[in-house]
C-alpha cells in the first residue's frame, strides 16, 4: 500500500531516456504465444489447493518452531523457512486477482482466512487494483498504481524502497488496529483511507475508489476481520498475554516475507518508462522473464513470477501453466524473435542494471 510510497516520487531532475525508440507491436510473437497455449488457460484446483496448503503449513510450523527455539541457528534456519514458506504462499494473491472464483470454489475465501487476514494482507488490498496494472493504456503511466521510473531515479530510492517494506507489518497493524475503527467514526478519515491505505501501490499518486458490488461486501468482511486480528495481537503484546520475544519473532518473519516481495518486485520489471502508453510489446519488453535452469528465482519469484513477462503478454494463463507455455514459445520462435528480449538470467544483473540506472539517470539497455 501507498502509506511509504511517497518518498519515492521521482525527482524532478531526473532524466529521461535519450533516443528511446518506439516500438511497433510484433504480432507474430502475440499470434504466436497465443496460438500454442490456448489449451492452458483453465486452472487446476488440485495444483491451488496442494501448493498453496503445503506452503502455509510450512510456513507456520517454521514459524511455530523459531518462535519455541527463541535464538541460535535453530532460530534463524526456522525463520528462513517460514520466511519463504509464508511468501510462496501469499504470492497467490496475484492468482486471486486473475483467475476466477468460480474455477477454483472456496479458494479466495480460505486463503484469507488462513493467510491475508493472519498476514493482513486481504487480497481486497489487490483485487480492483493489480487489474489496472494490466489495462492497456494505463500500464507505466501516472494511471498505474504498480509503476513508477525506479531506474530514472535517484540511487536512494531504492534502500528507502526496500526499508519501506521492513516496516509495512507495523504500517499494516496501525491501519488495520487503528485506523479501521477510527475511521468508522470518522467519514472523512475513511476517506482517506480507502483511497489511500487500501491498495499494494506504490504509485503516490494513485487514488482509489470506493468498492463497488460483490467487492464492497467482500471487502466489509475480511477488513473487519483483520481489524479484529490486528487489536488483538496490539492488546495481546501490550498486556503480556502475547509472549513479546514471539510476536517480535513473528513480526521479523512478516518483515522477511514482505522485504522478499520488494526485491523481487524491484526486478519484476526495467521501470524505464515515463509516463508514455506503450504497445503491449513495449510492456512486455519493460518485463522480466527468469527462467530454468536457474533454481532460486523458484524461490525468490515464486508462484510464476519468474515469468512475469511472459504474464504481461499472457494474463489470462494460471501460474502453474507458464513454464509449459514458455518451453513451447522458445522452441516456436527464431533466435530473432522479440520473445528474447524478455528473458534474463538471474537476480544480480537484474539490480545491478537497475542500480546503474540510478546512479546515471539514464539506463542503458539491459537486454540481451
């Protein structure tokens, strides 16, 4: 959400590309991507329902077992484990956002239930939301919520960037424990509220509207839950119920998770455009791909992250039906194809690009 997104509006000064070429749709690659994955595009409640379970209740036994081991490196490997355990399964909030309800019945209710409201990340926060992302004409412009010229602005951006995340479970408890009932109260704060601390952005211009229909009752539930969850855990470790050396334990694990997103979010595109509407081969293009035979981006972009190009160019496909529709591109299109351009190795020249492009204001391009 957009409660620490304003520090990182762009500089004024910042520089624009020089000799930016606009480029024209290669409708061979979309016809061709298309084509050979019609037959993916249904999800597979079996492969939701596994994946997601298994990484929630690893995730909270890891957390479970730091929070009885209370130091040493029986301490610190649970907490990795629950770090990346809980992050797998969080990540399906993306799922939640593109696929519908009705293909995989009861799986948004239970995984607010078990994890966004635990976790108070409602996937209300991103549904109505990450969609305006993927609109067409709103992709990297001031419309978009999820963009913003990171590699055009200053190098310090991008610790703020990533400290922002560290604090977000203490943002989210406030809002939640405080701001929630406080806002009931009060029409103008609720407001503010909504449009403000209600939505994954990190856009600070972004405003968004009040929910509507089926949303707006989804959203009066699950945030009223979590306000419930979020008072008691702030009552709960105020007056001593809560261990405090477990609720910090389980706050450091919620900050680990959230720190991970970011990283990764960092490199999910080439955050070079400044406002312009791009053809969807441009967007692409501005996207990351990282695929096999590398093994950490399965841990770092998981839940089919690590082809978050291919997902710009194919939204509709479920996430367990990527890597199969990658292999058939590649092996489809030439060694000249525009697919190439979105693929990139790993994490390292992803941030270090990045990086660069902070500190001359003026990337060059990182592909190939």
């Amino acid at each position: 959400m957009d409660m620490t997104a304003n520090a990182l509006a762009p500089a004024d000064d910042a520089l624009p590309a020089q000799g930016r070429v606009r480029l024209a749709d290669d409708m061979a690659m979309i016809r061709t991507a298309a084509e050979l994955t019609r037959d993916l595009n249904a999800p597979r409640p079996a492969i939701y329902w596994a994946d997601f379970g298994a990484s929630a209740v690893i995730g909270y036994g890891a957390m479970a077992l730091a929070i009885m081991a209370g130091s040493g490196w029986p301490l610190i490997g649970s907490a990795l484990l629950s770090i990346l355990a809980l992050y797998r399964a969080g990540s399906f909030i993306h799922e939640l956002t593109h696929i519908k309800h009705s293909a995989v019945p009861g799986f948004r209710t239970v995984w607010n239930l078990t994890l966004g409201i635990p976790m108070l990340i409602p996937s209300f926060m991103y549904e109505g939301v990450h969609s305006l992302h993927h609109a067409r004409t709103r992709y990297g412009t001031a419309e978009d919520p999820e963009y913003l010229p990171l590699a055009l602005m200053k190098p310090w951006t991008l610790p703020v960037f990533l400290i922002a995340s560290t604090l977000a479970p203490i943002a989210l408890l406030f809002r939640y424990g405080v701001l929630t009932p406080l806002s009931l109260l009060i029409p103008r704060l609720r407001v503010m509220v909504v449009e403000r601390y209600s939505s994954f952005a990190i856009n600070p211009a972004f405003r968004r509207r009040a929910p509507e229909g089926e949303l707006k009752a989804f959203w009066a539930w699950t945030e009223g839950l979590a306000c419930v969850w979020a008072l008691g855990l702030i009552i709960g470790a105020a007056s001593g119920f809560i261990p405090l050396a477990g609720f910090l334990i389980a706050l450091g694990i919620t900050s680990g998770t959230l720190l991970l997103n970011q990283v990764r979010t960092l490199v999910a595109h080439l955050w070079e455009n400044e406002g312009e509407v791009l053809t969807v081969t441009e967007q692409y293009l501005d996207s990351v791909n990282v695929p096999p035979p590398a093994f950490l981006p399965e841990l770092w972009a998981p839940v089919g992250l690590r082809y978050h190009a291919l997902h710009h160019l194919l939204p509709g496909l479920p996430y367990h039906a990527l890597g199969e529709a990658h292999r058939r591109i590649m092996k489809a299109v030439g060694a000249d194809s525009t697919y190439h351009g979105g693929n990139y190795s790993g994490l390292p020249a992803l941030l270090g690009g990045l990086i660069k492009g902070t500190m001359t204001g003026a990337p060059a391009s990182r592909r190939g």
